[in-house]
C-alpha cells in the first residue's frame, strides 16, 4: 500500500513524510537536488515563564455579574484582562540537500511512500543507469537513513550539505557533516502582526544535527560546508537530531542539555551495523504496530493510479482511496507519536515554518484531542503513551493556574499549550478573542482520554497509578469552578470554542453561561471519575459528592429549530454552518447522547448537524464523519467522507472548504494533522463501536462498501474484532478476548457464536446477545440463514 506520484514534489504539501516520533523529515523526491525538511518534536521557541494572571481571579466576579445580567459584550471586553501570553512555536531544524551531479532530465521517474514498510523511495533512469533512494526514519535507532544506489558501479556522484532557516553553524570533517544553532527565544503566533515577531536571545534552545556518510567504494572528499562522493555504488547516509532541551520546566538556553554528545550517540548507534540490518530493524519495529489492523472494502481495480490522479477522480472516492486514506492516518499517528516522544502537534512532527499556522502548537478545544481519537479503536494504544505524558505535566503547570487565576483547587488547561506546557489562557493579556481564550475545558476533555485507554485496554494500575489521580484533580477544579444558579450548577465564562452568538440587541458575542459543551465534558469528566472509582474501590464520599453534583448540571436543551441548544439560552448562530460541532460533544466523542439513553437528544443533535451543513475544514468534515457515524447513517457519513477526499491546492486559509493535499495531509487549509487522524477514527466508527456498553457491529455501513472485511479493530471491554460482510450485510465475525469480560454484541441477524469448534451461543432473533468470555480466547459469530 502506497502513495505514489510521477512527478517530484514542487510544495511541501506535496512532499512525503516520514518520521520515528521523534524526528521528521519531509522527501522532495527531486531528481537533481534532492531535499529532505527536518524536523525534531522537542525544537520550540521560547522556554518556562509565568503565565498565570493574579488579575484575572479579581475581574472572574464581575465577568460573572455582567453574564447573569444579559451584559456580554460587557463581559467579553472585561475577559480580556483576565488573559495570559501566547503559546511558544514549534520550529523547523533544517534541511539536507543532495545535488546530484547528472542534470535534471531523467525517464521513467516515480517516488513513493510505502505505508507498509514507512519507507519513502525514489527512482529515475539517466541514460541506461538507474539511480534509486531509501529513506526512513528508525524509531530503534533513532536516526533517519538515506540509502543512494546505482544500477551500474561507479556512476554515483553528488553532494551533501546541511542548511536551516534557524541562525547556525555548518563543519564538514572527513565523512561527517554538522550543524549547530540556536532557536528564538520568542515567537509571536503567524496570526499576531507585530513589528518585531521573532526575539534571539541567550535563553533561546540550542540545536545540533550530524550527517554521517558510509560508501562501500568510491571517494568523499570533503569541502568548507559539504561533502563529495564521487565514483560511487552505494552510499548510506545517517542523519541524527538532538536539542537542548532537558524538561518543561527548564531553560532550554541556560540550563538545557549539550545537543552535540547526544546526537553523536545515536549516530553512533547506527554506525556499526549495516543498511541491510538498519533497514529490517525498522521494518520490523515498524510491522509491529501497523500489522494488526487490516481493512479492504472491495476489489481495487484503481490500486495503482497514481495517487493525486485518485483525489482528482471526485465525488465517489475509489474504495483502494478510502483504504489508503484509513492506513495513512494509522501511519502518520506511529510516525509522530510513540513512547518517549512529545505527542502530536497541529502538524504532527512536520513543520517548514519558523511562524508556522497558530504556532504549530497544542489546540486544546478539538484539534489534540481528535489526533489521538483513532489510538485506541484503530490498535495503536502505545502512540497514545505520549499524550498522557503532556497530560501529567499540563497538570502540574494547570494546578498553579488553578489556584492563581481562579483560586480553585485540581488542575485546568486552556485553549493552547506548547512544549513548556503552558495552562493559562492565552491572548497576549488582552490581544486576543475570548470566544477562544477564555475557554477552561481542556483538562476535562483530556482526562476523557486517560478514560479511554483503561476503557479499551483494562489496565488497573493504569488507572490507578496514572489516570485516576488526574482526573479526580480535575474533577476537583471543576466542581470549584461552577457556581449555582436557578438550582444548578453552571460555569461562566462560558463559550461554545470559536463560534460567537447573537445578542437580543443584534450584537455579536462570545462569554455566556453554561455552554452546551461545558455541561457534556463536565458530565463526562464526572462519570467516568465515579465509575473508575468504583472499579478502585476508593473515595467514596467523594463518589457521592460527584455524583451528586452531576444529578445538578444544567441540563442540555432542544432549541426553537428542533436543534440541540448550543448555549444556555437560544441564542441565534453567528455562523449556522459554523466548523466547529462543539455542542455534539456528547454524541461525539462522548457517550452521553445516545438514540436508547436519550432519544429526544439524539434526534436534536442530529438535527444540528443538518443545520450545520456538509462543508468546513478538513477537521470539521472528519468530526461530521464520526458524528454521522454515531447516528448510524452511513450514507452521510459517507458523503463527508467524500467531501475531505477532495483535492486542495496550496493558497490562503479556508474555514469553509476543506479536503487533503496532493500527499494526502488534511488540509484546513493550511495543514492540520488533526483531519487526517480524525478521519480514520471515523472510517473506524462507521464499522464498529462500542461506547454504549455493547458491541455494534457495522452501525453505519455506507451503501458504496457493501462487501469487505476489516481486521483487528479494538473496542472497549478489552475485545479485538475482525469483520467480513457481503452484499452490505454481516457474513462472520471473530471477537478475540483480552479481559475475559462477558461480551455483548447487538445483531441483526440470528448467530450462532463458538469457541474452538464448541458452541457458546446461539440467537434466533436479532438483538443484544450475551455471553461469557475467556481471557486469550477468540469466538467466531456467524450469521444463520436459518434457525433450527
């Protein structure tokens, strides 16, 4: 499986990503001078400060007095002062590039990203000679390995330079390149027009890169910034990254690490083996994760059209697209997201921009949340690992905001966060737009994640030891931070993420009280704390003060259009066809809006997204996909589907037409990683769930797949299923069995359900099916024409 192009890459967005989460380097594929972008996920601007804003806990009663008495653009222009800096940003590191010494003519050309083995390739012929190249980054290793070849001895021939956008130094000595620099020490968002966006200074982050060149013949001689090959075969080049970096908490400038003995060492972790040995250690590390999940929709005659020729193809995305699609959401999540690493970014780990879209950062509101939403279902639970590690420190920075800005106990997180973990909300002290800074929902969102991998996974000491305690210090924020009225409990200031209201008086505004979202993820929060405190067995006073508090929510509310109520009054939309769906949150991806728990709401959040409409940037359609999903209409989740497989160009930024780019990265645009995760999240959603308590099998099966098969999905209770369908009905099924919980499937159909050979169950009507399981053992449900 494979993303594969005739023509080398003019944009970046064209470019080919690869990555170890760690590092990351964007392939060009040209023919005379190639270029690999590079990136290291620890190199940002800035350092630690102090964000918190002492102001902020003296103006929270009067933004509050103003709320209660209909005053909001009163209330917005007060938030102001209750803001704090703007994030820091994530920063390119360089870039290698190799001038071959053949022109730029060549025949029969073609670069690929194999997603099967996460090794880019490119090949072209000069003359009679091919020339060929490798390159991957290696998680075991932690280097990126660029193999050059030629079909006929001797006739390689180019050289090799290091360069970065970043202020640095180059040295070439023998068969070893390196690049030293330092980062700045501030960098304003791309959005915020200053005169001076971009500060240097001592405390800026200190950077080393070294490119090693290993040829089994030829020559290397070595210039004032470059090496040469001449008259070579085969060349291996190793590339290792490295900053100074040494915690959240510290100066990266005055008390980071030496950058340079650690990027030697992982180079010369890599120096004694061979490429044969590099390249299958990889692939074997690599395998490892992506082999476990299988789909195929159905024959795929298109499989090897060229991939930018199938986005142009339109409307009806080719079955192989929709595959293609699926897996490279599973690749680009390994490649940028594995234990040890920071998580992934809006970019994943790919950046070309020292100002790069809204800081590169951490988008707390949807965008780091919908990154990680495929983790679980799609069988990648280690590339989760890195999440609750910024979860657990955002914590300890989000508890001194807690109790500065809102004197409030637990922990809180705002809409944007950064490598040093910034908490509080974020607007340069009053520069920016409170219907996005004043948004105190993160920790709360995030926790649901934590949730979520004991839910899947079933790991108590997990739960315990890592997510219990954050959640129950969120928990604690939260039921400080609401305040009672008219007999419940509300937040405010409160907004519903980026999308304003209209007042009585024809007035744009953003502050409310008790947002529709704010009430799904404190519902959220609350449940999942009471119910993995019951699993533990502790604090139960405090389970009955949650609980308690939760039966006190304001409720959710159906509007005059039969449309979810987005705040807590019905307020007309700034923006019906707004792209942010936050209000749905329940529905997706949370669990408290359900068609059997809470049918009128389910009907009302349906209703919403009709009114919302089918366009919006490439997140929000993979958001749309998933929402449609959950209400079991596979036809329009179909339909979104079709709308994000849509072939963008480069150009301005888009908040109303979305889609992905030639190499497949989901475009707003510009490029946000978010889409392309949050897509395969819903390709998954669409086949199977489980947030309900029970197994359901194929719940939005669109028409246009109606004969497939997908394997090694994972659902909650610690249950692997594999599916095949035929004629858009459910043929067989194999549930493997982690936890040895009972297993409750919803059919359509009567089953019969065996284990090795040995009948377990057998259904004659279609409905919910129960029945024991045991852990390692896997049970095979197959549809009977007949019951006898």
């Amino acid at each position: 499986m494979r993303l594969w192009y005739s023509q080398p890459a003019c944009r970046w967005t064209e470019a080919l990503p690869i990555g170890n989460g760690r590092l990351g380097a964007m392939v060009f594929g040209n023919v005379e001078t190639e270029r690999l972008q590079l990136n290291e996920d620890t190199l940002w601007s800035g350092g630690p400060k102090d964000w918190d804003n002492p102001g902020a806990k003296n103006v929270l009663p009067q933004v509050r007095h103003l709320i209660l008495t209909g005053k909001y653009n009163e209330a917005d222009q007060l938030c102001k002062q209750m803001m704090g800096p703007y994030t820091q940003s994530y920063l390119p590191l360089g870039d290698l590039c190799i001038t071959m010494e053949h022109g730029n003519w060549a025949k029969n050309y073609q670069r690929e990203l194999d997603i099967t083995t996460a090794i880019a390739k490119v090949s072209y012929a000069i003359g009679e000679v091919i020339y060929t190249r490798e390159v991957f980054a290696s998680y075991p290793e932690q280097l990126i390995v660029m193999r050059l070849g030629v079909s006929q001895p001797g006739m390689l021939n180019f050289a090799v330079k290091l360069g970065s956008k970043l202020p640095h130094d180059t040295e070439a000595a023998g068969n070893l390149l390196t690049l030293t620099g330092r980062a700045p020490s501030h960098v304003d968002p791309n959005y915020y027009d200053r005169s001076q966006p971009i500060i240097y200074d001592e405390e800026g982050m200190a950077f080393a890169c070294h490119l090693q060149v290993i040829t089994e013949d030829g020559s290397i001689y070595t210039g004032v910034d470059n090496l040469r090959v001449e008259k070579a075969t085969q060349v291996t080049l190793l590339l290792s990254m490295a900053t100074s970096f040494d915690g959240f908490s510290k100066s990266p400038g005055k008390a980071g690490k030496n950058p340079i003995p650690v990027a030697l060492r992982y180079l010369a972790g890599g120096v004694g083996k061979s490429y044969t040995q590099l390249r299958q250690e990889h692939i074997e590390d690599y395998q490892r994760l992506f082999n476990r999940v299988e789909l195929h929709l159905s024959p795929s005659s298109e499989e090897d059209l060229e991939t930018d020729m199938m986005l142009r193809n339109g409307g009806n995305p080719h079955p192989h697209l929709v595959e293609l699609m699926f897996q490279y959401g599973r690749y680009l999540l390994i490649s940028s997201s594995r234990p040890g690493t920071q998580p992934a970014n809006l970019q994943g780990i790919w950046n070309d921009d020292v100002r790069p879209p809204w800081s590169s950062n951490y988008t707390l509101n949807i965008n780091t949340e919908m990154n990680y939403w495929l983790a679980e279902t799609c069988n990648l639970a280690e590339c989760h690992v890195p999440l609750f590690d910024f979860i657990a420190d955002l914590a300890v920075s989000g508890h001194k905001t807690a109790m500065v800005n809102y004197g409030c106990r637990g922990w809180t997180a705002h809409h944007n966060a950064d490598l040093w973990r910034q908490s509080a909300p974020a607007g340069d002290y009053g520069q920016g737009d409170p219907v996005w800074c004043l948004w105190p929902m993160a920790a709360a969102w995030l926790c649901q994640h934590l949730w979520e991998h004991y839910a899947f996974g079933g790991d108590e000491d997990f739960l315990r030891k890592r997510a219990y305690p954050l959640m129950k210090a969120a928990v604690e924020f939260y039921l400080d931070w609401m305040f009672e009225h008219d007999g419940y409990l509300v937040t405010a200031p409160s907004t519903s993420p980026e999308h304003k209201f209209i007042t009585t008086d024809e007035q744009k505004a953003a502050v409310s009280l008790a947002s529709t979202m704010d009430m799904s993820l404190i519902w959220d929060l609350f449940t999942n704390s009471i119910e993995a405190a019951e699993i533990l067995g502790c604090d139960q006073e405090f389970r009955l003060e949650v609980a308690k508090a939760r039966s006190r929510l304001y409720p959710l509310k159906v509007g005059q259009y039969g449309q979810l109520q987005e705040w807590f009054l019905d307020f007309v939309d700034e923006d019906q066809h707004h792209r942010h769906v936050s209000h749905l949150l329940g529905l997706h991806p949370g669990r408290q809006i359900t068609e059997a728990s809470t049918p009128e709401l389910f009907a009302a959040a349906r209703h919403s997204l009709e009114r919302r409409g089918d366009g919006g940037t490439g997140w929000s359609l993979a958001w749309k996909i998933n929402l449609w999903a959950r209400l079991g209409e596979g036809d329009r989740a179909y339909k979104l589907l079709s709308n994000l497989l849509t072939l963008v160009e480069d150009g301005e930024t888009d908040y109303e037409h979305g889609g992905v780019y030639a190499n497949l990265f989901d475009a707003h645009p510009p490029f946000q990683i978010d889409g392309n995760f949050g897509c395969t999240a819903g390709i998954a959603e669409m086949l199977l769930q489980s947030h309900t308590g029970k197994l359901q099998i194929l719940p939005a099966l669109p028409t246009s797949w109606p004969t497939g098969y997908v394997r090694g999905l994972r659902a909650r209770a610690g249950f692997t299923v594999d599916l095949e369908w035929e004629g858009g009905k459910l043929k067989r099924a194999m549930v493997y069995s982690l936890l040895g919980r009972d297993c409750r499937i919803q059919v359509a159909s009567p089953v019969k359900v065996t284990c090795n050979g040995k009948e377990v169950f057998t259904s004659s009507a279609p409905g919910v099916i129960q029945f024991a399981t045991t852990p390692g053992y896997s049970y095979e449900l197959k549809v009977l024409d007949k019951v006898k």
